[in-house]
C-alpha cells in the first residue's frame, strides 16, 4: 500500500502540472491570437472610453473594417524611436525632426543621426510597436475631408457618434448652472476650467462637450446657439509641406489607398503618399528634378499593394491620429473592439 500511495502522489502532480500548462497555453493563445482585453492609458477616446477604461478586441475575423469600427493597431509612425523616457511614442522621432529641421525633416534627422548619444536610435519591427485605439472614419478608397470639424465622405456629410466630444463655444440662455443638473443632463463638471470657462460676453462659455450633449443644450433651451470651436493652426498635420495647409478642423480632401487601384504621381501628393509607398510597401522613393523615381525607374503612377485607413480619437482636440502620422496600413491592424467594459 505504501508503494502504491507514493506512485500516486507524483502522477497527481504531473497530471496537475499538465493542465496548467494546457490552461496557460490555451489562455496564451487566445490572448495573442483571438480575443484580449486592453486598456486605455489616455483621454484620446473620452468619451466614448474613459481614461483607464478597458475593452475587448476581436482579433480574427474582424474584417471588412467599417467607418465608426473602434480599431487597435501598431503605431503605424513607431518603426523609429528616440530610446529614452521622455521620447517614445509620447514624442515621435518624425516629429522630432522636423522640430529639429525647422519642417525639413532630412535636415534634423542628420542633426539626431550625429548625435547618437543624445538621441539613441531603436527601430521596431511591427509587432513591437505600441497598441493605439481609435475610430476608423474612412475605408480604402474613400475620399475623406473636415470642414469646420464635421466629416465628409465623398462629398457627403457624417454624422459623428454622439459620444465624440469637442470644444464648443456656447451662448446660453441666461439659465443659472447648477452643478448636479449640469454633470447628470450635459456631462459637464463646472468645477473644472478644462471642462467650462467664461468668456467676455454676457452669457458665453467655453465648453468641452460631446456632440450628444450639444443637441441636448439646444433642444432643451439651455443654449440659443452653439458654435464649434475650430483650431486655425497647420503644425504638426500631416503630410506637413508647403501644398497642403490643412488644420486639424478643416483638412483635406485626401484619398484612402486601395488594395489594387492606382494614383498618377504628382509634385503635390508626393508628400501624402510617399511614407506609404516608401515605408509601408517596401519601395525605393526619390523625387530629382521634379521628377519621381520608384526603384530607379521614372514613375508617374503607381498600385497599392495594401489597403489603408484613415482613424480619428473620439476626442477631437485631444488624440493624436491620422491628422498627424497619416494612415493605417491593414498589416499593422491587431482587431476590433467587440465591447467597452
């Protein structure tokens, strides 16, 4: 009996090993292969999903990608970092050198590659690259555009979700403010500038509210008017050269590429398509003489090999999105958000 008991003993502990290690293998794989849970480490989707909130991504069979999808996807302007803290993604390389060249970004990065131990250089393949989370609102081949801050889709208007949140300036009727009215009816804490600040004429606010909220303000008479609040300034929007001013409120318009369809190269769209064939497809790009060169040969269109996306942060004046680094490719997307927990 004695020996039968001790023989017992190490099968229950290989046989306890082995269902944790098909447990952990089985979580392992759902977790990188299937389905996962992610947090959001910003306010770049307030108020759809709240700093800290988390949410359930689809990894398989989570195409066709639709306008309004909730997308994650590798940092599509990370395949080049500065390794130190307070660089990263928080402060991309690509921006980095066009500070650095004054909008010339072959000047500054000469300035980064001479000064290796000032700006220490990592390049990532895909997969290592951050986790971003925002909405698509263009799909391959269309041709997207803002106009004072509304979306417009082959010369169509969009509704935005009515979570997607902005800064607004809103003339109200003269009604007091009471906080616990404010917060329950508008999502508005009037406690907190960031939120509600007084302007010089009577009965004008500055408001950060959601598109919702804006509607609600109207209907309900708590507002006579409410306008947008448009930011005029062109730095940092993408594709950053001298043919396109665009702003953050009103750009474009700009097309998606499409999986198979064609554009006829020009001096203007150079900038706008250039990372994407250069970067993403893997071609040799050059511009001489006013001339374009792909893989050394005189080129004046060109195919994509790869569908792409054009993604915005539900809050509008406070994520950084395709406005700054252009577009998705699909061999950088991970999945879908299937819920918001």
């Amino acid at each position: 009996m004695e020996i039968t008991r001790s023989r017992r003993r190490p099968m229950a502990i290989l046989i306890g090993i082995s269902v944790a290690v098909i447990l952990f293998g089985s979580w392992f794989l759902i977790r990188s292969y299937v389905m996962a849970a992610y947090s959001l480490p910003t306010t770049s989707m307030e108020k759809t999903i709240h700093l800290g909130g988390k949410v359930v991504v689809n990894k398989v069979n989570y195409l066709p990608i639709k306008r309004g999808d909730i997308i994650v996807f590798h940092f599509p302007a990370g395949d080049t970092v500065i390794d130190l803290p307070e660089y990263q993604s928080a402060y991309p390389y690509y921006d980095l050198i066009r500070q650095l060249g004054k909008g010339n970004a072959d000047s500054g990065r000469r300035i980064v590659l001479a000064s290796p131990e000032q700006y220490p250089l990592s390049i990532r393949p895909v997969e290592r690259r951050e986790h971003y989370l925002k909405r698509c609102i263009a799909v391959p081949g269309d041709k997207v555009e803002m106009r004072d801050e509304q979306v417009y889709i082959d010369g169509q208007q969009q509704a935005w979700p009515p979570t997607v949140e902005t800064y607004f300036v809103v003339y109200t009727s003269g009604r007091p403010f009471d906080e616990g009215y404010m917060r329950t009816e508008y999502g508005v804490d009037i406690k907190n500038p960031d939120e509600v600040r007084s302007l010089d004429s009577a009965n004008a606010y500055y408001m950060l509210l959601t598109w919702q909220a804006r509607e609600k303000m109207l209907k309900d008479g708590f507002a006579r008017r409410i306008v947008a609040e448009l930011d005029a300034s062109t730095e940092g929007v993408f594709p950053f050269d001298a043919f396109h001013q665009w702003t953050r409120d009103n750009y474009g318009p700009i097309w998606v590429p499409k999986k198979g369809a064609s554009i006829r190269l020009t001096t203007p769209n150079y900038a706008i398509y250039e990372r994407v064939i250069r970067t993403y497809e893997g071609n040799r790009l050059e511009m001489q003489g006013g001339k374009i060169f792909i893989n050394g040969l005189e080129a004046s269109d060109y195919t994509f090999k790869m569908n792409y996306y054009w993604v915005i942060g539900d809050n509008l004046h406070g994520s950084q999105d395709s406005r700054y680094w252009g577009f998705v490719p699909e061999d950088h997307l991970i999945g879908k958000v299937k819920a918001i927990l």
